[in-house]
C-alpha cells in the first residue's frame, strides 16, 4: 500500500507540474534597422547593415518578455562571438510583472576582425530560483556582414550597424572588403564575379542612351542596407548607398561602347555589364528623277 501511495504521489506532482510552471516568451518591437522573426520560438533579431571592425558597436531595442508571473530575472548571455563583447540591460536586475514587461535592451560589442561569416548573440532572462518561471528560448542577435575599417576612423569611437564610415576611395592593395572603399577597377576584374551583387540578368546598354541599371546587395542570404556600391563605365563613375532593401538605382549613360564595371564594398570582385557601341545613323542620298 505505501509504495502504492509514493507512486500515485509522484504521479500527481509530474500532472502538477506542468500546469503551475511558467516560462518567459519574448517578442522583439520591429525596427527599419533590422528584421524580426518573432514566429519561431526563439526571437530572431537580423540586422540589416554591416558594422565595422575593431570599433565599438551598440545595438539598441525594446524587448517584450512575458512573464506570465511575477518575478526578479538577470540577463543571462548564453552564446556571443567577438573581442570583449559585452551586454547590458538598464535596469538589471529587473523586476517582472505577471503579463507583458517592455525592457530597454543596449547590446555593446567589439568585433576582431572582418569576415564573410555570420556573427551570432543569444541571450536570455534568468529568473531568481524556485519562482516557478522558466527561463524560455530567448532572442538571438545576428549580424550578416562584417567590414575592415577605413584608413583613418578611429576604432574607438561607438557606432551602428549599417552605418560604417568612409569615403568611396579606391585601391588596389585592400586585403578585405573595407567599409565606404573599394579596390581598382582593374583588380575587381582579376577577382572575377562579386558574390554579394546582383543586377538584372536581361540588361542592354547602348553607348549615348541612358539606362537604368538596378543593383541589390546582399551576404549570407541578408540583404545589406547602407552598403557603398560604385558604377564604373565609358566616360563616368558614380557612387551610392543601398535603401532598406539593400537596392539602389543608377541612371548610367556611356559615352562609348566598352563594360560597366559594379562593384560594392561588401564583397570583392565585380559584375560586369557590356556597352554596346552606339548606332551609326545612315545618312540616305536624295534620289532624283527626271
């Protein structure tokens, strides 16, 4: 009979269980900075730039935890790359309510070094022991696109993701994708296709017409705001930044017929678009009669 007893005993705590436990649910407040997938479980917060190597980075948002009960939590960083990251949440510890609490988030980071990988932040809030709440999946923090600094920006100073600084300088001796500067032109040939650029596949440039010529950046599958791409052609050179959808626009009129040469600062080599020589109007000799 007693064991019998223990064992209805377990059995009515392992029903229990469950139905007293809560666990903390995250959504993160969207931002025209980077993209949310809020519908997976753990928050996915994407940003939409690149940021810069060696200079400190901060990350700033509204994170939406909860709680489903009351409870006192610590951010708990659970998985983070890079020299000396380091997050902060104001205030923290902080002070749960039983439903929704809007958490000011600054994420602060220092990156080592450009690279082509995917740079990954996951954290989450730990609630005080014997509470009750369960801590949940969390929110991850990924950043897509990581470029050298510019000769002469100082790595000290704070900055945002997608807004490196730099001019639209060209060289030929740059050994990584470096934010607002691009190789030679003719070093973007030897490197062969740029990965990161795409343009439309049917495109006819005519020397003395103008043409539209679309341009979208992209790595690791995200697209890249505020990117610096540059347009060479017969006869001009011009610069511009990606939008939001990592797109921008050129309106290009060739001087000759040659190549248009398009490059960005995110990815080395080039896309290459060939100009057609421009129509030789025939001139037609009057006929007479008579």
């Amino acid at each position: 009979m007693g064991r019998v007893a223990l064992v209805a005993l377990l059995a009515c705590a392992l029903l229990a269980a469950p139905a007293s436990a809560k666990t903390i649910r995250y959504l993160v407040s969207p931002d025209p900075a980077y993209t949310v997938d809020n519908q997976t479980g753990i928050v996915k917060v994407t940003y939409n730039g690149c940021v810069t190597a060696g200079a400190t980075q901060v990350i700033n948002f509204t994170l939406d935890a909860d709680a489903g009960k009351g409870a006192t939590a610590e951010l708990k960083v659970i998985k983070e790359e890079g020299q000396d990251p380091s997050t902060t949440i104001t205030p923290n510890p902080v002070t749960l309510d039983d439903g929704p609490n809007n958490l000011p988030v600054r994420l602060q980071f220092t990156l080592p070094s450009p690279n082509n990988g995917v740079t990954t932040f996951r954290f989450k809030l730990d609630p005080e022991n014997g509470v009750g709440l369960g801590e949940g999946p969390g929110v991850m923090v990924r950043i897509p696109c990581i470029l050298a600094a510019p000769a002469g920006v100082s790595a000290d100073t704070p900055g945002a993701p997608g807004q490196p600084g730099g001019g639209a300088g060209g060289s030929a001796d740059l050994a990584t994708p470096t934010a607002g500067q691009f190789p030679s032109v003719l070093a973007a040939r030897r490197q062969g296709d740029a990965v990161c650029v795409a343009t439309p596949r049917r495109m006819r440039v005519r020397a003395g017409r103008t043409t539209r010529v679309r341009v979208s950046v992209a790595t690791n599958g995200q697209s890249i705001a505020g990117s610096s791409v540059r347009v060479t052609g017969p006869g001009f050179v011009k610069v511009k930044k990606t939008n939001a959808l990592g797109e921008v626009v050129f309106n290009v009129r060739p001087r000759r017929g040659g190549e248009i040469v398009i490059q960005s600062d995110v990815c080395f080599g080039a896309d290459r678009v060939r100009v057609r020589p421009a129509r030789v109007k025939r001139r037609v000799s009057p006929s007479f009669t008579g």
